[in-house]
C-alpha cells in the first residue's frame, strides 16, 4: 500500500469543521468524497489538525493509504478538478508508512487575524475578526510571549471537550501589525480545542490593565475556563503549517 501526503488550503466558512459529521458538510468528508471518486475505491484521510466550524487552513496535512497506482501529481490535478473550489490541494507526495499526519506531527502553527479599524469590511469578513477598539500590539505581544512554556492551558480549553492531557507546550507566541490587521500566532506541540480563541480573547481583553502580566498568570493557574476571557470567533483563524522531523 502507498501512503499518500496532501497539502491542503482551504476556506472552512461553508463546513461544521474538518472532522465528518453525519449530515452535514466537513472538509474531511469532501476530500474524502473526491478521493473515492478518483481511486473508485473507498478511501479514509487522516489529518493534522481537526479544525471546528468555521476555521481556515493554508497549511493542513492529511496522508492516506491507497494501491491505486497513478502518479502523485495525477491525485493533486484530480483531486483539484473534483473538489469545491473553497478546499484545493497544494501538494500530493509519496512518504513512507509510518508517516501519520496527526501523530508524526512536531508542532502546528496556528495564526489569527483582526482587522483593527473603525469600520468593517466586506471582502474579508470571513477571514479577519473585525475589533475596532484600540489594540496594544506591544502589550499583547509581551503577554503572548509570556505564555511560552510548557504548562497545563486548561483555562483556554473549550467547556466539554474530551481531551484528558491538557498540558500542551507553546514553542513561540507573539503579536504584530501590518497595515490595518493585527496578527497574533502561536506554535505548539499540541492544543486544545478552542485553546487558539480563547487566548486571543483573553489577551485582547486584559491588554490595557496595569497588571495584565499578572491577570493572565493567575488564570492559566486556575486552570478553569471560566477565568479566562471570551472566545473570539472562528473565522479569523486559519492553521497555517504543520512541522514533522526529518522535514517530511
């Protein structure tokens, strides 16, 4: 069996997520789709990163298992003619079997979007968050530096989610503007879900307090959702790149 890489992009607006969900419409599930139309034959994807409802990827991962023998570039050109034009593949490679798009993983970056201005757009509402009010880039910037580190983020983890380890290890966090957008993105070994969201709420919230520092250490040692600020929305997220050793 070969095992198949995909680089994927794509606008998650019109889908609950990448994860299949009976009736309703997910990235997974369309790729999937469009593979067993290509090979004739069911086929399951595994990725990188479960995006939720709403969330955008520039840099998704996926690998599958396959006997069709037709070349890579064959699965990125068919792929791209099936597909919706919101979901493209960027890239189609033969690695090796063991390769596993989640659990090969090293890091994933993730990257969040606002545009800062006293108006909203309508050419890029479904990918920027619109906050008008007055942002300290530096401040925000200290404060997402400061949350580096290995530790446990259950403060920042969405209410009801299933995962048991909530220690996850923040390699690089920071914050920057460019024109009239404010970026903030944050590479880790893991994340929970939500966990992206509730950081940039959280920071944009405490930015202007005199003990913001301070505020936000206490949260994360509370380790209770309810510490934390409110959830930004999904679409001014994006998954923007997996790492893997070896560079694979």
């Amino acid at each position: 069996m070969r095992n198949i890489k995909l680089v994927l992009e794509y606008d998650g607006t019109n889908y609950h997520g990448w994860q299949i969900q009976p009736n309703l419409p997910t990235i997974q599930g369309e790729v999937e789709d469009a593979l067993t139309k290509l090979a004739k034959a069911p086929i399951q994807i595994i990725g990188a990163g479960r995006t939720d409802s709403g969330v955008h990827a520039e840099g998704q991962v996926a690998n599958f298992h396959t006997d069709v023998q037709i070349p890579t570039v064959a699965f990125q050109k068919g792929l791209n003619t099936i597909l919706p034009r919101d979901i493209v593949v960027c890239e189609a490679i033969e690695v090796p079997a063991e390769f596993h798009a989640r659990f090969s993983a090293t890091s994933r970056r993730y990257r969040y979007t606002i545009l800062n201005r006293a108006y909203s757009s309508a050419l890029s509402r479904h990918r920027s968050y619109f906050h008008p009010a007055a942002i300290d880039v530096s401040q925000v910037d200290a404060l997402c530096q400061s949350l580096v580190g290995k530790r446990d983020f259950s403060a920042f983890q969405k209410t009801g989610s299933d995962r048991l380890n909530p220690v996850c290890e923040i390699y690089e966090a920071r914050c920057w503007k460019a024109g009239e957008h404010v970026y903030l993105e944050i590479e880790a070994d893991a994340f929970l879900r939500g966990m992206v969201r509730a950081i940039v709420g959280t920071v944009l919230k405490y930015q202007h307090c005199e003990d913001a520092a301070t505020q936000l250490r206490r949260i994360v040692e509370a380790k209770e959702r309810t510490a934390a600020g409110p959830a930004v929305p999904a679409h001014g997220l994006s998954l923007t790149h997996v790492k893997y050793s070896g560079g694979m």
